[in-house]
C-alpha cells in the first residue's frame, strides 16, 4: 500500500455494497461499506452512508479498494 492508494473521503465514496479498507482520525484502520438506509418496505431514506456505529463513520477520513491476489492457473 502506498499513500497515493488511500482516497480522501471529500473527494470520493466508494460504490454501495463494495467492501473497503478505511483509516479514521485516530489512525485505526479496518473495513467497511456504503450502503443506501431504507425502511422495510424499501423505501429510500436518505443518501448512501458507511456501516458501522455513528462514532466510527464519522471518524473515516480515507479509503482504498480492497485488491485481492491474482489467482494462479494449476
């Protein structure tokens, strides 16, 4: 991982549903997603937000793609 990998949350959000690594103000790192709150009868209830607690998503200052290996042919 390099610094230049890590995107600026005021710059750009990651897709809905796609899993990624974050950083917060504190340094700690682990992973999240954006998803789209609706209610149960699926009903659009405001813009995509990180999952997790309160505390934590508005901790996250940056992210980056999660890049998986190249799996070898056998």
């Amino acid at each position: 991982m390099k610094a230049s990998d890590w995107i600026s949350v005021e710059d750009r959000l990651p897709d809905v549903d796609t899993m990624v690594l974050i950083c917060t103000t504190n340094n700690k790192c682990g992973i999240s997603s954006m998803y789209i709150p609706k209610d149960c009868y699926g009903k659009v209830l405001g813009e995509k937000e990180w999952r997790g607690c309160g505390a934590m998503k508005n901790a996250i200052t940056h992210w980056q793609e999660i890049v998986l290996p190249k799996k070898e042919k056998e």
